[in-house]
C-alpha cells in the first residue's frame, strides 16, 4: 500500500503514443504480407486501418488493466513479457469481435494473425530495448531510487533481500531507522546503516535525498506512528510505502484496491482479472450462440428422436445444479437414462465405483441404449450450451455439482464453487471418469489457482480430441 500525491503520469501518455505507432507499423507490415496485387496496396492498407485504430483504442484500457503501462522497476522481465503478450492476445480477440460486430465484415484470419504477431513483436522488442537501456544506465550509477527503512525485522531483512537479489531493480538503500539500535543485527551482512529512532523521519529528508519510504513495522503495535508518518510524508511529496504482508495464506494473492476513498486489501484466491472474465464470458456468448443457431437447430431434433425411439419419457433431463459461489440453476442435457433413474439410484448406492459425495457406475443399468452412445462422445452434454448463453455456466470450469454432493464437501472443497462450472475442465480432459473423487478435486482446484485465457483454450482442443476418442468415458 502507498500513499503519495497524484498527479499525470506523463510516461503513461508517452507510452502509449510510442505503442500507438508501432501497432502502425505492425498493420502496415500485417497488411503487406497479406496484400493481393489485384488491388493496390494503399487500397489494402485502407481496409484494414479500422483493425489499427480498433486496436489502439482496446489497447489503451487493457494495457492499463494488465499494468502495461505502470512501472516495472520492481518486476523481473518474465513478469514483463507475460503481461504484454496477455495485453496483446485480448486485444487482439476483443478487436476482432468489434470489428465483426460492428462492420459485419469476414473473419480475417490471415491478417489477423500477422497482426497480432508483429503487434506482439513490435512492443515486446520497444520495451525489452527500454529495459536494456535502463539496465546499462543503473550500472552506470544512474536512473537510481534512493529509499529509506523503517524498522528493524525479519520482514525489512527480507524485503531488503528481494532488493538485493536484481540489481536491475534501480533501488539504493539509504539505511533504516528504529527505537531499538540493536535491531540492526537483522541486516547484519547487508549493508544497510542505522541512521536514528523513528522520530528522525522529520529531519532525514532535509539532510538526505529520499525517494521512497518503507515501512516495515507491525500495523497493530505502530498504528499511530505510521498514521503520523504517513501525514507527513503525504505533506512533503514523498511516497510512502506499507509492506502489507499482514497474514499468512496459502494460495490467496492480495491487492490494494480503492473504492471511492476507502482503501481496501483484497485476498482473492480466485481470478480477479475482471478484463480477461469478460473476455471469457463474451466468447462463451460467442461460441454458444453459434452453435445454438448454426448446429443445434438441427442437431437436437436428430438426437431427439433416437432417443423417443429409444425409450419412453422426455428428450431433456433438467437437474438442479449448484454454481457459481452456490447459485443454484437447472442443467439441461440429453436423457441418457430410464424416466425413474433417480429412484433406481438409491438401489444401487452400494455398487457406487466412487468414492467421495459423487455416484458414478461404469456399466450403469440405468443407462438406455441411445443414452449409451451419447454419453460415451459426449452428446448428452450439448444442451449445456443453453446453460452457457444464458451465464449459469462457463464453456471451460469445474462440472457443477447436485446440492447433495455440495453438503458433504469439506470446507477446502467448497472452493470448486468459487468460479463459474463449465461444460469442460481439466477433469474432463486428465481422465474423466477414470479419476477418483480427490484426484477430480485437485484438478478443479489447480484450474482456479492458475486460470488464464490461454488454459481456456488449451483444455478446449484436448476436450475436442478425447471426446472424438471416447477416452475416459463411463
């Protein structure tokens, strides 16, 4: 958490004037390499210049969104490189989506692709100069930020510890101050000079260049010197900075977040990178109302009458389902079974090949013959789609469970529900019915602590090829 004045970032506009014209220079290079010499290339490049401004425009909020354009001074180039590609890929997908929406126009993929490649290029190869540069200037001495410590501890140790382990970080440490001289046996072996108790803080900035302040002691203990710091600092225009690792947790990440001017810490141990989930939800709309309209119209009357030649009863089977954070909805899919397979089931809950709140039989006497073969490439499963335009369910998630199975999940399990359920997962494509309760679980959970767009799409190709092999079906 900081507090500092704020005030116009001029680097941001920089930036994104700077990227503005390589984005350019990538349509143009995109443009050639996809020009048809029936036409002229002035002609080609001009049909394409609303992909350029498209771009730009998506670019600006999603680069924002992604911390593009903030200061990477304390992240490692991976950190840079990943958050770049992810900006380019959703801005890629979200141009193209309001370019077809809006000029109704094909899907260009040729161009596309070269474009969203030499856009990535372009950017990447800007900034990694830019790092570079900065880099060579640091070592030089130069370009450096010169911070002050307050308090002595294992957190200020490590802390200074991640300083110390990049030089490219651009930081100098100008020393520490803390009632307790002694407290300097922590940074024993680390440079860092005791410079005063805490109540020089008022006259260190007149003796000493500070560009930073961090704060290192415990909230509940200091409360009122840190508050007392932090009016001073905020007068005197110095940035001041709280090393908020004030809980232990296992997978939460946390944020500081403002709502009007009320700071917030947020712990999330769920997604919470709200441009990529609407990214994620409007090619659920995408992809399941194509296929609502372009296949299921007559793909569902086919399947349909199989099965009222199959056995009696209805066509669909609703069940109630528990979604996301415990919402409860009706999942459509095929009748694959017998009209009273519900009652039938607890006939057979000793003949149960799960373990775990699930039922699950390999060679179910429940299952009608149609039933069989749907369930086996998955066809059952297509009016899920229903449930995914209408927002119960995600294309890719955890399966949604019945309510009886939520009421014996432990507290740990319970985080399956914390994202929307999908038609696929990591389940679906790691074995299917061949996992056992905790195996299925585990998967779910290393799904939500490492979700991204690119997952996404990766477990949807694997789901296309074991749903042609029919591999782990019950």
């Amino acid at each position: 958490m900081s507090i500092t004045r704020k005030s116009p970032t001029v680097s941001v506009f920089s930036q994104a004037f700077f990227d503005s014209l390589w984005i350019l220079v990538a349509c143009i290079v995109a443009s050639f390499f996809t020009w048809d010499e029936d036409v002229s290339f002035r002609r080609h490049f001009a049909d394409h210049i609303g992909y350029f401004v498209s771009f730009v425009i998506v670019w600006c909020g999603v680069a924002t969104d992604q911390r593009v354009f903030s200061s990477h001074r304390g992240d490692t180039i991976v950190n840079l490189v990943v958050a770049l590609l992810k900006a380019v890929v959703i801005s890629l997908v979200l141009t193209s989506l309001l370019m077809l929406f809006f000029t109704q126009r094909p899907f260009e993929q040729e161009f596309l692709v070269h474009f969203g490649l030499w856009s990535a290029l372009f950017l990447l190869s800007f900034r990694i100069a830019i790092r570079l540069f900065l880099n060579h200037v640091r070592s030089q001495g130069l370009n450096y930020r010169q911070i002050l410590l307050v308090g002595g501890n294992e957190r200020a140790r490590h802390f200074v510890e991640v300083l110390r382990s990049q030089g490219h970080y651009g930081y100098r440490i100008l020393g520490f101050i803390d009632d307790d001289p002694e407290r300097a046996s922590y940074f024993e072996g680390l440079d860092v000079p005791y410079l005063g108790d805490l109540r020089d803080i008022e006259i260190l900035p007149m003796k000493h260049v500070i560009d930073e302040i961090y704060v290192c002691l415990p909230v509940r203990t200091y409360y009122e010197t840190i508050t007392s710091m932090a009016h001073l600092c905020e007068g005197i225009g110095t940035p001041i900075r709280l090393i908020a690792d004030f809980f232990s947790v296992r997978i939460a990440t946390s944020k500081v977040r403002q709502f009007q001017d009320v700071p917030l810490l947020s712990l999330s141990p769920v997604p919470e990178e709200h441009l990529q989930l609407l990214v994620k939800r409007m090619l659920d709309l995408a992809v399941s109302g194509f296929f609502l309209v372009t296949i299921a119209w007559w793909l569902f009357p086919v399947v349909a009458i199989l099965i009222k030649l199959d056995s009696r009863g209805p066509v669909f089977f609703r069940q109630e389902r528990v979604g996301f954070n415990g919402r409860r909805f009706n999942m459509v899919k095929f009748r694959s079974m017998v009209i009273n397979a519900e009652e039938i089931k607890a006939q057979l809950a000793e003949m149960n090949e799960a373990d775990g709140p699930v039922f699950k039989m390999r060679d179910d006497p429940r299952m009608t013959r149609v039933g069989r073969y749907i369930r086996k490439f998955s066809i059952d499963e297509l009016p899920q789609f229903i449930n995914v335009f209408l927002g119960h369910m995600s294309l890719v998630g955890p399966r949604p469970p019945v309510p009886a199975e939520v009421a014996e999940y432990t507290w740990d399990q319970r985080r399956r529900l914390s994202v929307r359920p999908g038609i696929t997962g990591l389940q679906q494509v790691c074995g299917r019915s061949d996992l056992d309760f905790e195996q299925w679980v585990e998967l779910d959970l290393y799904y939500i602590d490492h979700w991204s767009l690119a997952e996404d799409f990766r477990i949807l190709l694997r789901t296309f090829q074991v749903v042609v092999l029919a591999k782990g079906a019950a």
